[in-house]
C-alpha cells in the first residue's frame, strides 16, 4: 500500500513478506543499507504483531511528527518507527518487541521517500535481500494474531468490550493498537 503523505512531503508503503529467509539480521540490514539510497527510510518488523498496515502508517505519520516538531526520542527516524509501531519509549524494549529477529519467516516493512519510485524499488530489494515473497496478508489479523497483540500491547477484555459494540473483534483490536501508537506521542 502506497499512500502520499502531503503534510510531509513523503510517501510511505508498508508492506508484508512471507516465507523470509533471515539468517543474520545485523548482516541484513547493513546490506539493505548499502543496497539502498541514503534518503529512504525503512524499518523492519515481526508481521506477527502488526495489526494491519494501518498500524504501521499510524507509526509513520507519529514518527514523522515527532521529527518535524523536535519532540523524536531517537537521533534515527528508521529507529522513531520502531518505537511508535511497538508504542514503547525504549529502543532495546521495542526491537525485543516488533524487531525482527534471525528465522523469521514472516515480515513487515515500512519505507518512506519523497520519491513513490524509491519506495517502490526498496520494497523489491528488501523482498530480494530477505528471499521473501510479498504477501500483504500476513499484516491482516487472525485469531493467533489478536491473541498475542493483546498480550504484548497490554489490550483489556474491558477495553474490548467497550468498544466492540461499535466494531467487529479485528477492527476494535486494530483502534487499540493505532490508539497505542499515537498516546507514545503524548506521553512524552
């Protein structure tokens, strides 16, 4: 999903992969670094834990402001997304979190370019460097998915019920994620 974000100039993908082929994930991302122009963003994730590409756009637009107000906990914006995706203040606890570790198969990815052909062409490399097959769906929810963002983002059978009358179980879990995400914001 390719998306312009006109209050920043920049547009952002977040994507899904399937079947990735991860042995060292120090060893892939300096060779995505490499592979890639200076001026685009990326940050990989554990697709287990994303709760739609929404989230992960949610993750974008709060990292891009915290940028653009000086408000970032991070010096590095790949870092900033990490940390708003996973809606904690410590760099160390969200890599442990949403990081994607070595033997992880499915994955998501967040790119951010002024250039819509950047994006493109650094969703293609990092489907090549990780020897993953781009697979939007892995960023759908499932039950065994609902089940362990709950754990990990803290999501209450009170918080559930509140709001399910409104929305179906995917769609609630969903608001609480993006409402997560963008109160890292004002906790600061």
């Amino acid at each position: 999903m390719l998306k312009y974000i006109s209050e920043f100039g920049n547009y952002v993908a977040a994507a899904g992969f399937r079947n990735a082929k991860i042995d060292d994930v120090d060893v892939l991302l300096k060779s995505l670094k490499t592979k890639l122009r200076p001026e685009i963003v990326f940050q990989l994730f554990d697709a287990r834990l994303i709760a739609t590409s929404d989230h992960l756009l949610s993750a974008a637009l709060n990292a891009l402001k915290a940028f653009r107000n000086g408000e970032n906990i991070s010096r590095n914006l790949s870092v900033e997304l990490l940390l708003y995706a996973s809606a904690q203040r410590q760099i160390r606890k969200a890599a442990e979190i949403l990081g994607i570790k070595s033997g992880a198969k499915e994955i998501a990815a967040l790119v951010i370019s002024e250039n819509p052909e950047d994006v493109k062409s650094a969703l293609a490399i990092i489907e090549e460097s990780t020897g993953a097959k781009r697979d939007d769906s892995v960023l759908e929810l499932s039950e065994e998915k609902i089940t362990a963002i709950r754990r990990v983002f803290g999501i209450t059978e009170t918080e559930i019920e509140t709001m399910k009358g409104k929305y179906g179980l995917q769609e609630v879990i969903k608001n609480l994620v993006i409402e997560r995400v963008a109160l890292l914001y004002v906790w600061r």
